[in-house]
C-alpha cells in the first residue's frame, strides 16, 4: 500500500513539474500555422494551406500579423477560384493593416476573377468624381485601370493619389509601380 501511495505521490509530482514548465504561446503558433500554409500553398495544396490560414487566424485574431494571414487565406481562396471569399478576406486585410499596397492588389485580382473589374471602375469613378480626396480611391481606380491594362489612365490614377498626400507606405509602392509601368 504504501509503495502504491509513493508510485501515486510520484505521478502527481511529475504531472506538476511538467504542467509548470509548457507554456503556449498563440502568438507564435499562429505564425508557425501560417508557414506551414505557406508551405502547403507552395505545393499546390490549397485546402491544407486554406486549414493553416485559418488556424493561425484563429490563434491570433487581433494581432497586427493577422493581416497577413488574410491575406495569403485570400491568396489561396484566388487559386482555387473562390473569389467571394477571396474578396471577403483580402478586405479584412486591408481592414486590419491598410498600407499595404499588395492587399489591394490583391482585392483587385479577386474583382478580376469574379469578372466585376468594370462595374467596380465605374463605382470608383463616381466616387473619386464626388470625393477628390479620396485617395485610397483613386489608388484602387489605378490598380484596376493597370489590371485592365489601361496604362494611361492607371499612371493619371496613380498621379492624382501621390498629389492627395497618402500614406508613405503606400505612396512608396505605388511609385515602383509607377517606375515599371513607364519602362
């Protein structure tokens, strides 16, 4: 009996130690699940990248990184052709972190693929029309104009978002942009 009450005593003892010394830390997981989906991604294995996405997300929702997760779920939602929810997430993106440029990139491609570049044209038309300030407006009437190969009226977009005094960020990227479409 009392060798069956120090085998216990003993087990209770280790589970102790060994419940003190792990820590989680969501954080770090979310951006391991992410590279795992990158990884899947780059194999062409679009539901498992889809699941680690969704994952990281999950493990993390409300830290700056998420954005990027989002993005490449979107990202992987365009490979597959499901652009609602490619739109769903590249928004959440930009929603989260908008200064990135390939966000909306990316959003614009979705647009391309559910063929709505058009219609969001004439949308984004109307508003810069109303709104001149707007220059994330005229940023996405760019990136559509350049999709559309439009190079004119992209670099005119692009022209009138730099005048507006936008992010650095995105004022950077859009002036690359600028430099490969007139070479």
């Amino acid at each position: 009996m009392i060798k069956l009450f120090k085998i216990f005593l003993c087990f209770i003892l280790f589970l102790s130690i060994q419940s003190s010394t792990f820590f989680i830390n969501p954080a770090e997981n979310a951006v391991e699940h992410n590279n795992y989906g990158l990884f899947y991604l780059k194999l062409h294995d679009y539901p498992a990248a889809i699941q680690e996405f969704k994952i990281a997300i999950a493990l993390s929702p409300n830290a700056a990184s998420t954005a990027s997760f989002y993005n490449n779920l979107g990202q992987a939602y365009l490979q597959i052709h499901y652009y609602n929810w490619a739109v769903s997430c590249f928004n959440m993106a930009i929603s989260k972190s908008p200064n990135f440029l390939e966000y909306y990139s990316n959003l614009v491609k979705a647009y391309k693929g559910k063929k709505l570049l058009g219609r969001l044209a004439k949308r984004y038309t109307r508003h810069v029309q109303r709104d001149k300030s707007d220059y994330i407006g005229w940023l996405m009437l760019g990136l559509i104009y350049k999709e559309q190969n439009k190079k004119k009226e992209a670099l005119d977009c692009f022209k009138e978002f730099k005048k507006q005094g936008p992010d650095e960020l995105l004022e950077a990227a859009v002036d690359n942009i600028v430099q490969n479409m007139q070479q």
